[in-house]
C-alpha cells in the first residue's frame, strides 16, 4: 500500500497502460445499453436495473481484485512474482493523487497572463476534468473551479480508497487473510466511484438509472471524507484553531446537496484560506452552492497549489499513520 502510493506520485496514469477504470467505464456503458433497451423510460425498471449494474460491476471488480490477491498470497515462484507486481500497480491506479495534480496544474498553466486574452485552452483542459459548463467561465471561475475539484476529487481520488486499502490491510494484519484485502476493496470502491461519475446525474433517465450507483459512492465516501475534515487541519494550521476550523467546515458544507463533496471543500477552503462555491452551470440548469470560507480571497493561481500541496501533506501523514498501525498491529 506505501509502495502504491509511492508508484501513483512517481508515474501516475501513464497513457500506453491500460487502466482498470477505463475497463469499469466501458462495461458500465454496456450495461447501461442493454437496461436502457430492455426498461425504456419505466423508472421502476431503470432503478432495478440501476441496481443490477452497480452489483455487478462492484462485485466484479471486488472480486478480480480479490483474486489477484488469493494468488500473490497462495502461489510460488514466478506466479507469485507476478501477482505480486499486480497487486502493486493495481493499488496504484486506484489512486489518482498525481493525475489529479497534473490535470489541475494543466488548467492553470494554460490560463493566459493578459487579462483580456482568449480563454477557450484552459477552458478545454478544464472541460476534462469538472462536470458545469465550461465554456463562457471567466478566469475567475476557472481558477474557483480548479481549487473545487482540487479540493473535493482529494476525497475521491485519494483519501477515500486509501481508507479502504487500510481496512484491507487491517484486516489482513490482524490474521484475516481470506477477507477481501486492500486491492478487493479498493477497486470496489472505485467500481462505485466511477458508477457515480458515469451515471449519478438528476436528468433524463440516470434520475432513476443512476440512483443506486450514486448512493453507494455517498456510503463509502461519508467516513474518509469525515476523516479529511479532521485531519487536515493537522497538515495546515496551529493545533489551537482545529475546532474551529472543523466546525466551519461542518456548518457551511451540510448545505450542500451532496452529503460529501460540500465537507470536503468546506474543509479545504477554510484550512487553505480561499473562498469558494457559488453559482455553477450544469447542462441547462444553473446550480447554487453555499459559498465556502467567506471573507478570504477568491480563488487564484497561489491558493490552488495550496490546496494540492495540503493533500500531498495529508497524504504523507495517512501513509506514516498506515505504517505505524501495521507496526502496532503485527
């Protein structure tokens, strides 16, 4: 688990691999096919069928990943060997601490230096990476966006499968070794977040298709996320103002639709001192968000590599946090 995390900062998501989400995406969109032609526009059939896919597709890959483990752990020799560099680079591309960086850090590269000048390159590079409307945002709102998914993909595509890599390893340390290990739940994890990304929009027919998939993402992300608003005041500010950096937090992003995404950019903004949240256009509808850590500045170039250097300390600090629990526990 300490190398994948190492091997995700080191090379990331290179192109010329193939990556286990891509596999996740193309089956969902498979079976999205074939319940979309067998249920029509019947919700109760959408929604059964919204939970056929997320069981099939978290079991799967649950599952593989479990497999992958019973042979690195029962096998010999060369077998093993290999299992064993599956394993490995499995763990790693259930992280996406250096994509995310990258991608971030492309946007804003991209953002050109005059203030009247053409905005259409990094409102394409940031196309990539958000879910609103990219294309009339001023340099403001590109750079409030960069710091919002800097902030709340922290939660997804880091802390929360390294929480679940941890109850795996727990596991394991403490004898269970025919449970589901850190690659098993990992990737079931990231089978329900890539679920939610694909599928959980309130339009057409994902407002039944997607429900279960979204749902399961909210679950398995509530106690990581909750843990991020906890500890990282410890990588940010004195110890004195952690109460009330937490309770901030707390307060402001309840407000938010989704019972994770508002804490976890609540969090961010006030322990990085940038203010976010606001009016967003997604589709054809527009979206207010409570403002997050009002009173500091707006968001600008400074504050979103704040933002991605606080998650590559809070990363550091969970990973010599899972050393000494696997020293405590063996």
């Amino acid at each position: 688990m300490i190398a994948a995390a190492g091997v995700d900062r080191l090379i990331g998501d290179p192109l010329w691999s193939p990556h286990p989400v891509v596999w996740m995406g193309k089956c969902i969109s498979l079976l999205r096919r074939r319940i979309e032609a067998w249920s029509g526009d019947q919700p109760h059939r959408l929604r059964l069928g919204g939970v056929a896919i997320t069981l099939v597709l978290t079991i799967g890959s649950a599952s593989t990943g479990w497999l992958i483990e019973r042979i690195a752990i029962h096998t010999q020799g060369v077998l093993q060997a290999v299992a064993t560099l599956a394993l490995l680079a499995g763990l790693a591309s259930a992280l996406a601490a250096r994509s995310l960086e990258q991608s971030v850090q492309k946007v804003i590269a991209a953002l050109p230096r005059e203030d009247n000048a053409d905005l259409s390159a990094a409102r394409q590079q940031l196309s990539w990476i958000v879910g609103r409307d990219t294309t009339s945002l001023s340099r403001e709102d590109i750079l409030r966006a960069c710091a919002e998914t800097a902030s709340e993909n922290a939660v997804d595509g880091v802390f929360a499968p390294l929480f679940w890599m941890l109850i795996g390893a727990s596991l394991w340390s403490l004898g269970y070794t025919a449970a589901p290990g850190p690659l098993a739940l990992a990737w079931g994890f990231k089978a329900a977040s890539t679920m939610d990304s694909m599928l959980g929009y309130r339009r057409g027919r994902l407002r039944w298709l997607g429900t279960a998939g979204a749902r399961l993402d909210d679950l398995l992300t509530w106690l990581p996320c909750r843990l991020v608003m906890l500890s990282l005041p410890a990588v940010s500010r004195a110890f004195w103002h952690w109460p009330a950096l937490v309770t901030m937090a707390e307060s402001e992003g309840r407000h938010d639709a989704s019972p994770n995404a508002g804490r976890s950019e609540a969090i961010y903004a006030h322990c990085a001192r940038v203010q976010l949240g606001g009016r967003n256009h997604y589709g054809d509808h527009w979206v207010d968000k409570p403002v997050l850590g009002a009173g500091y500045p707006t968001a600008d170039p400074a504050s979103v590599f704040r933002i991605l250097g606080l998650t590559r300390r809070l990363e550091l600090l969970w990973i010599l946090f899972a050393a000494l629990l696997s020293w405590v526990l063996q």
